[in-house]
C-alpha cells in the first residue's frame, strides 16, 4: 500500500482545495498518472500516482482543503477493489498523530520580526505575537502570517458587524432566482480578489497616460518578422520590445523599480518583469528574470513558454515570484484605454493596448499612424508624479524609435 499525500506547494502556499478527482477507488492506476488536481492561492496542480496499483479509499473529497502532507488517499498494490475500513483506518489516523509533533514552538517574546512578516502584520492587523512560528527558534514565518491571515479571512464573520457585511447581497425574487447559477469561487479567483483590493487599501494608486506612435516598431516586425523566426524559433510580437523599453526606463527611474517594506524603500538592481497572462480560469503572471541580461529574442521564447503553460495550468509557483514590475497587454483582447490595478508588493505598472490607426499632425501636416496608448499606474508613495511621466515618457520614445533599445541609450 502506498499513501498519497499532498506536496509541498511552494514557499508561502500552506493549503490547496481538491478540484476534482480524475479516478474513482477501484480504478487501476499507473506510475506518475494524474490522480487528482490540487487548487492553491497562486496555481493549480496535478498529484501524479507515486506507484501502480488500484486506487484505495479516497480520504479527501472533492472540494475540501486539505493542508501541506495531508492524507488524501492510497494505492493498493494488489488488483483487489477499494481499500478495506480496516486498513485505511491507521493511515487516516496517522495525519492527526503526526500534527502534535510538527506543532511549532511560541517565538521567543523578544525575537525580532522579520521585515516581511511586520509588513504583513501592519497590513492585516494581526498582532504577529498570536501567531504561532515554524521558522527557527520558533520565530514567524512569511508563511506563518499568510496561514493565518487566510485563516482570519476565511473565519465567520462576528455577530456584531454591520448586517451589510454578513449579507452581500439581498436575495432574488424566486422568479429570478430560478434562473440563477451559484459557483464556489475558486481559490485563484478569491486570492485575486483579496490581493487586487488590498492593493486599493494600502497604495496610493494613480495613473498617467501617454500615447506611442508604433509605425517604427512595426515597420522593424514586418522586416525581420520571417527570418527572426526561421533562426529563433519563435514569433516577434511587440513585448519583446516593450520589455526592453522598460528595463531601459527602469535604469533612468529606479523608484518604479522599488517597493515599499515597513519604514523603509527597497531598491532593486535587477528586472524581473511580470507578464500578464489571461487563463479561463483566472489572471496569472509569471516572471521573466534578468530582462537586462536577455536579448529580445529570449524574452519573446520565455513569454511564449509562460503563455502555453499558464493556459494549460503548469506553471510553477516559483515561477510567479519574485517580480519588479509588470506589463499588461489589454490590446489583445481590444482595449482602447485603462487604468491597470498594481500587482503588490510592486509600484508600478505598464498596460499596453489595442494599436489603432488615427490621424496625427507630423511636420505640420495630418498623417495616419498606428498610435497606442500607454498607461502607467504607480504608487505615489514611492513614485513622484515627476517620475512616473519621465518614465512613461523614456518607454514612449525607446518605442518610436527602437534602435535606442539596440544602442542604449
């Protein structure tokens, strides 16, 4: 008999959801053939067998949250059906024994924090002294403060709370009510939902727009666009570019390239950039590392690779980590205009969008030109209204005319 159980997540991930299972006990299985799909706060994931056999009890059912090495089922070596009571009572039992052991040590009362977890508990108001340490002399954990603030998150809401807290909305005539559909949102979309408005709790968030003449950019694309993919492999879109224009801008303007922690400002001297990637079941952003050092070619493969994955739900959560700052391209899907929300801790953000053609006065003269328009949503707690223009502006003429981006200038 093998146990399966669930894997270690990644760093800060505690708990997932079962999605669903793909087999049902009885089924007959083989080595590293998905069993079940695992929904976490960043992706979702398929727990392969860990041997061949035929699927015992299943412990953990569908929809319920399981935590980090729990039980969620076995596999039978021999063809027999499902797993006897007897014989699956000692392996469900053996997660609540284990659990007294793992149980983490009280922090000592003068630990120092770290600068994550005050940042966290400022943020939620959870006095970090409740919270129990798994880290080294039991000292609080980023992870610690995230279980327990979705543990906070996801407690009844007390009795004497305004009633507009508890009811969200007023129920609907039956009529309609027959006509409606009530879905458990998944946990992407609530953690999405959590993050998305706790930056509009804590950012002083605004927006600057400018617009970009796209002709240069796109007479390079029509030029190079067939023998760059015949030697590279991949097709030349614009982010490539627009990836690199930003890098450029982030060296001129290092605040949009910082973040806030605590009382203090973190400068960072590398550019890992976000792309934002649309799925059916939610926004990821997986981060392309070390933009500086990678030429546009090798930006354009690893969009590509994070644009597959992200649809078919393989990426891994290392590779959502980490990021700088983040581009958008709402120009895909048709966007004229918008005004992109931060992806936290970062302070800055690039939505691009839909290129459209409109007329413009050149030299004194009405001219038709491929124009997008450029929005950069910042924190004003990091970002001057100063350095948010002259950074909008360095990307604006780093794409109208490119052969800055070649040059470095």
């Amino acid at each position: 008999m093998t146990e399966i159980r669930v894997p270690t997540l990644g760093e800060s991930v505690t708990e997932a959801t079962i999605g669903r299972w793909f087999k049902k006990a009885g089924d007959a299985v083989a080595v590293d053939e998905p069993l079940v799909e695992l929904e976490t706060d960043k992706v979702t994931i398929e727990v392969p067998a860990p041997s061949a056999g035929v699927l015992g009890e299943i412990a953990a059912k569908d929809g319920e949250t399981v935590a980090v090495g729990a039980l969620l089922g076995q596999i039978n070596d021999g063809a027999t059906g499902g797993a006897k009571p007897a014989a699956a009572a000692p392996a469900k039992a053996a997660a609540p024994a284990a659990a007294p052991a793992a149980a983490p040590k009280a922090a000592p009362s003068d630990a120092p924090l770290a600068p994550s977890v005050r940042k966290l508990s400022a943020e939620s108001g959870i006095d970090a002294a409740t919270v129990p340490g798994s880290g080294k002399d039991g000292r609080v954990t980023k992870g610690d403060m995230l279980a327990a603030i979705e543990k906070a998150a996801s407690a009844p809401t007390p009795v004497n709370q305004p009633a507009a807290s508890v009811q969200v909305r007023a129920p609907s005539p039956a009529d309609d009510a027959a006509r409606e559909e009530r879905v458990k949102m998944t946990r992407l979309r609530q953690t999405i939902a959590r993050r998305l408005k706790d930056v509009q709790n804590t950012a002083a968030m605004l927006t600057t727009f400018n617009e970009v003449d796209m002709s240069h950019i796109m007479a390079m694309r029509a030029q190079y666009k067939d023998v760059f993919e015949k030697k590279h492999g991949s097709k030349l879109g614009f982010m490539g570019f627009f990836t690199k224009a930003v890098v450029q801008a982030l060296k001129d303007i290092p605040a949009v390239n910082a973040e806030i922690d605590g009382s203090d400002l973190i400068y960072k001297n590398y550019y890992h950039i976000g792309v934002a990637v649309g799925t059916d079941k939610g926004l990821v952003v997986p981060v392309v590392r070390d933009c500086d050092h990678k030429s546009i070619s090798d930006i354009e493969k690893s969009i590509a690779d994070f644009g597959r994955r992200a649809r078919d739900g393989q990426l891994k959560i290392d590779e959502m980590q980490g990021g700088t700052f983040t581009i958008t391209n709402g120009g895909i899907y048709g966007s004229l205009m918008s005004t992109p929300i931060l992806n936290a801790p970062q302070s800055g953000i690039l939505g691009m969008h839909k290129i459209q053609e409109r007329p413009m006065v050149v030299g004194g003269k009405i001219e038709v030109r491929p124009m997008m328009y450029l929005a950069l949503s910042y924190d004003h707690r990091v970002i001057d209204g100063k350095e948010a223009v002259t950074f909008l502006v360095r990307v604006k003429e780093s794409l109208e005319d490119p052969a800055r981006l070649v040059l470095d200038l």
